[in-house]
C-alpha cells in the first residue's frame, strides 16, 4: 500500500576546512524545517570517520508539504548561500518507504 508520506535524504559534503560552518548551517536548517508545516521528521548526521560528510533525513506528510519545502524561500537562500562551504554540489534522493 503506497503512503503519501514523502521521505528525502539529502548528502552533503563540506571542503574539509568547512566542516564546522557546514555543522552549524544544517542544525540552523533542520531547526527552521521542523516549523514546516507538513514536516514530520528531521534528523541530520554528520559521518563520524568523514566528518566533512553530512547526510539529512527528513519526512513530510504528504507531496504538497514536500513542494511547499522545496519552495521554501529560505531553504533556497542557504542552499545558494552554503555553496562556497561545500566540495561538491548536494545530492537529494526522494524514497518510498518499503516496511
């Protein structure tokens, strides 16, 4: 049975000596999506043996919560922003949950 939830990953990789702004910036951002609405989930990790790894989990409840995420004005402006603090451009992988 297919879920209109809407599961993300997104991969980030800093320049090694950026690794800490990166850090800073994806709490500020994971605090400013979980004030989404729609947004279920946020949870961001930082690879304990690559540190300049960082990988967010996040969850809306449905397509348009997702879109209206992808919009957000401010996420648009941090990810503009957060270009100069990165080592290559940032992947996002959309998932459907299988269990």
């Amino acid at each position: 049975m297919k879920t209109t939830t809407v599961h993300m990953v997104a991969e980030v990789r800093a320049k090694p000596e950026r690794a800490e702004e990166v850090a800073e910036l994806f709490k500020t951002f994971a605090d400013h999506i979980r004030r989404q609405p729609g947004c279920d989930k946020v949870e961001v990790f930082q690879l304990s043996d690559e540190p300049d790894r960082f990988f967010a989990f996040l969850s809306f409840a449905d397509e348009q919560s997702f879109v209206s995420h992808l919009d957000d004005r401010w996420r648009q402006c941090v990810v503009q922003g957060a270009g100069g603090l990165l080592a290559e451009r940032p992947r996002r992988h959309v998932m459907e949950r299988l269990t």
